[in-house]
C-alpha cells in the first residue's frame, strides 16, 4: 500500500476556510481576484498558512490559484474538495474534476484533495476513491482526504487500502459527534480530524450573547440559517444561551474572545489536527483573535464547567455527515436543494413485469452462477445472499465489521433500487466463516439494524471465495 506523506508540520494549526465566498457570491457577482487575494496574504503573514477550499465555494479555486501565482509563497497550503453528483464515476470523470482544479489553482499537484460521498448505498463512492488513488500515484494528487464521513465508513476506507490523510467534520460546542467512535479511531489509525463549525457560523459568540432567536430566513447568511438549525436541535436557543454565558466568563479570564475560546476547545480535542474558520474576505478577519486559538490553555475547573453545560445538550441524532444524507437535514436550506438534484438508483434493474423487478450489481458472481443481486415480486424483495465483492476487490480488507457494514450497504442499494429501503427488511440470515468473529459482526449489524430489528439467524459456515469472512441474505416487505 502507498504511504501517507505524514509531514504535516506545515499545516497550520488553525486553517482558513473559503466556504463564505459562495454565500458571498450568491448574488451573482464574484469577489475581485485581486482585493480578495490581498486578503488571503494578510492571511498568510500572520502565521495562516493553510486555506480550505472546495470545487463549489464559489470562485475559491480561482481566488487562492491568483494569489499562489502572484505571490509564490513558500509552505503555502491549498486544501480542496471533490464533491461529485450521485451517480456513475469513473476514472475519466475524476480525472477531469481533478484537471479542472489543478487549472484553476493554477497547481501541478494538489496539496489535499477531500472527498465527499452522498450515498454509501451506491458503490460509486468507492469507484471515486480508487480513482483518486490512481491520481495520487500518477502524481496529481498528494494527500487523500475525506469530508463528512462516518466513523464506520472512514474505517472501511482505510482498512481496503486507500491511503487517507484526514477526515474534515462538523465538530463543535454544538455537534459533539465526533467526540467518541470517530476520534477514538483517528486516534488509533494515525488520522487527522480537521474540524469546521467551531464558531457555528458566528453564533458562538459576544454579537449574540443575550439577544432573541433569529428567524431563519435569507436574510441570515446560510452559515448562519445552518447553525441556527444545530441549535434548535442541540437543546434550544435557551440551553444555548446559557453555554454563551458560561464562554464569555472563561473568555474574559482569558482576555479572548467567545469564539477562540469555543476553537481552542476543540483544537484541544483528541485527534483534531486543525480547526477550520471561516473568513468573508474583505469584511472581517478576526485575525489577532484567531492566533490566541493555538495558546489557551483550559484548566481542570474550565473544562469541567464546559463540558457539565454540553452533558445538558441533545445529542446531534446519527453519525458524523449524516445532516447531509439523512432527515433532518441541517443545512442552510433545511433539505438538500442547494447541493444535488436527485439521487439514481445504485443498481441496474431489468423491469420484467408490472409485479417483478430484478437487481444487478454487475459482480462477476452473478453472471458466472446466473442469479440476481436481489428480486423484487410484489411488494416482496429477496435478496441473495451478499459478499464484501466490489468488482475484483473485496471491501474492508480482512476487518469483519468492515466487511458486514460494506455488505449492508449493497443490501440497501439493492432496495433503493426497487424503491425500498433497509426500514422494510424483515429478516436476516448472515453466514460467517470464523465463529471467534461472530461478535464483531453482530454489532456490526447491530448498528445499522439498531430500530429496525429484523428477524435474524447467524450460522458458521465455510464460505465461497478466499478473503471473504461474512456473508448475509435478507428478505423485505413493502408496506
């Protein structure tokens, strides 16, 4: 497997990032290359050195290719994203992607290239990533990083063999998520956190100590109609109201403000390599508050008394990533409007009659043994019995829990494409090839069956294939 370029020293330990420029921009008008670049140099000079970005913040790419080309600055550090519509990818596809950037960031090599997937149920997700990682050895790209991933699926990732970098989240006073199953494995694999939201888009902070809650409208900037809706579901603009006041007695001990107060708390967290902070170039900068976040230092008392108000709050319901894949969404728009239009069917599907529908996954299996991935006969699905198979690989490498959690995905994309989903599965039967396993797997299954509680049966049994250490049927009624 290719190593990690693991020297990250370079990278600042507080990252600027540009994902204001779209909501800057959403009029229609794109900021001045070279005002805007002037900005990112005041940046630059006081110490930032590193700059997040994304293939749809607006003009981003455009502006930090500018500066990179005007100014030549040396341990310059430009992190981008790829955030590709649902559907077919191919390596044609992400090279192009990649290609398109590496010219607007006037770049040969990109610094940290960060995916993002929609659906786990659609495998075209890993088709991305294997594609990168061919980039990244022609070397087009340096590091491989994720954005918005689960715990579960970061691991299945790393455990196939695809080298990752850092994995950038939601990760707040608002939106503790991350702060057990995720930061426990970054810690363990030698992973990096880069957290954005620290300052839920400028609620955390003096501006809205003691004032009504806002209306979210657009007359809020979309950050803020974002983490408006984290604090109605985190405990409320009053529970809220009585974090501030519990950071502004810390920030004024500290001579700082709430929002480094709020930063530093999460920069000091396991695993977090950088906290990501929004800048609206040319309007505010916040920079000397913003070098304070790398030296505040809490005591026992300080961290306790945070940490007894964020028992108070509600947890953010799922896993981290999940506002972008599952109601309610909490984004600007409160749905997925501003970022993607539709979602295909993962599978192919051969439509036989008005009541049977057959479902392809195009694994050399089904061809070879003549079956289908699934069959859908009324308001029946049967789906075959389900490997770790994707094209030639096998999926989470030889961790059963990653393997269970790739094969679950296949079942769901296989009901999505009939128009069901895992809430309509009734029965499983899983087979397991080493019975010392069996509880890895069972909590396994445990997660992603945790409401719906199907019927269920595991059995030892010699499996078909060298590598595969799990295997599991279902069967699902549409109500």
């Amino acid at each position: 497997m290719q190593t990690i370029n693991t020297n990250s020293n370079n990278i600042s330990e507080v990252i600027i990032g540009l994902w204001q420029i779209a909501d800057m921009e959403r009029n229609g008008t794109k900021l001045d290359l070279k005002l805007a670049s002037n900005s990112l140099l005041q940046y630059y000079e006081n110490g930032f050195t590193t700059f997040d970005i994304a293939d749809h913040y607006g003009s981003a790419e455009e502006i930090t290719g500018y500066f990179k080309k005007k100014f030549k600055l040396p341990n310059l550090k430009l992190f981008t994203k790829w955030v590709p519509s649902p559907g077919m990818i191919n390596d044609q596809i992400a090279e192009n992607a990649i290609l398109k950037s590496l010219k607007r960031m006037c770049s040969e090599r990109l610094d940290l290239l960060q995916f993002h997937a929609w659906n786990y149920a659609d495998p075209n997700w890993l088709n991305a990533l294997y594609a990168l990682y061919r980039l990244k050895e022609k070397g087009l790209i340096e590091n491989i990083g994720l954005t918005n991933f689960d715990h579960i699926h970061l691991n299945m990732v790393v455990e196939s063999g695809i080298p990752v970098f850092s994995n950038q989240i939601s990760y707040s006073l608002l939106d503790q998520r991350a702060s057990k199953e995720m930061a426990n494995l970054c810690s363990e694999k030698q992973l990096n956190l880069l957290t954005y939201g620290t300052v839920a888009g400028g609620f955390l902070s003096e501006k809205w100590l003691g004032k009504p809650a806002p209306i979210i409208s657009e007359q809020l900037t979309w950050s803020q109609m974002k983490y408006k809706r984290f604090i109605d579901v985190a405990g409320g603009w009053d529970w809220y109201q009585s974090l501030l006041s519990i950071l502004s007695g810390i920030a004024q001990n500290k001579n700082c403000s709430i929002s480094t107060v709020a930063s530093a708390f999460l920069k000091n967290s396991l695993a977090v390599k950088a906290v990501i902070i929004g800048a609206r170039l040319g309007e505010t900068s916040h920079i000397e508050e913003n070098k304070k976040i790398k030296s505040i230092v809490f005591s026992d008392e300080e961290e306790a008394t945070i940490r007894k108000i964020l028992d108070l709050a509600k947890p953010i319901a799922g896993n981290c990533g999940d506002e972008y894949r599952n109601p309610p969404f909490l984004t600007a728009s409160g749905d997925l409007s501003h970022h993607i239009q539709e979602f295909p069917k993962p599978y192919l599907t051969k439509i036989l009659n008005k009541e049977k529908i057959k479902v392809f996954s195009g694994t050399p299996w089904e061809s070879l043994a003549g079956y289908s991935r699934a069959v859908k006969k009324g308001n029946q699905v049967f789906v075959s019995g389900t490997t770790a198979t994707h094209g030639d690989k096998i999926i989470g490498g030889n961790d059963p829990a990653a393997q269970t959690h790739f094969i679950i995905d296949k079942i769901e994309g296989s009901l999505q494409s009939v128009g069901a989903s895992l809430n309509d599965v009734v029965c499983t039967r899983i087979f397991i090839q080493n019975i010392d396993q069996w509880k890895l797997i069972a909590r396994a299954h445990g997660e992603r069956f945790a409401e719906i509680q199907p019927a269920n049966t595991m059995v030892e049994s010699k499996l078909i294939g060298d590598g595969y250490l799990v295997e599991i049927e279902a069967y699902a009624v549409l109500d």
